[in-house]
C-alpha cells in the first residue's frame, strides 16, 4: 500500500461527495472526512474515518488539514461536529483556522 513504501498520504477532495479522502494501500481502503454545508459559506466537518490497521499514522492529521485548509481557501466557516478535527485546531491553534470557527 502507499503507506508501506513511505510514499506520501496524499489528500484528494470530491467537492460532489463532500468529502476528503486518502486511498491506502491501492485503493480497498480509503480514509475520509465527511463535511457538509449546512448554510451558503457555512460548512459542517462532521466525520473522519481511518481503517483500524491504518490509525496512528497521522493519517486523520492529513484530512484535517486539508479540509481545514479548504475552509481557509475558499473563505468559508467551519463548524467542527467532527471530535478528531476539534482535537487537531487544539493542537494546531493556527489563526486562519481559528478565525473561521463557528461556536
């Protein structure tokens, strides 16, 4: 799988599914980040998922910084229902993501 040969976890974006993915080991598996626009530039980060035999890899960091980073991209808000993505912002306190927490 891409992990295996220390290939780098890259992140693609399915703006039509709403999603963040990673694909692990050829593509079976895939790690994902699910979000949703719950108002016009409001969107929700409700859900990472990383297989059990991929977790601890820092595979979960990688999609919450890219949707994370969409957010800042495109100008939006992000509400955080995902508890691993409010636990990466305490760790990455970065100001562009604060600024763009809704409460």
């Amino acid at each position: 799988g891409a992990l295996e040969q220390g290939c780098p976890i890259r992140v693609e974006h399915d703006r039509r599914r709403r999603q963040f993915t990673v694909r692990l080991n050829g593509c079976h598996d895939r790690a994902v980040l699910l979000y949703e626009y719950v108002g016009k530039r409001i969107v929700d980060l409700q859900h990472t998922e990383v297989p059990d035999a991929y977790r601890g890899r820092g595979i979960a960091k990688h999609l919450a910084k890219a949707a994370l980073d969409f957010v800042v991209e495109e100008d939006l808000k992000a509400h955080l229902t995902c508890w691993y993505i409010q636990k990466y912002v305490k760790e990455n306190p970065l100001p562009q993501y604060l600024e763009r927490l809704q409460p």
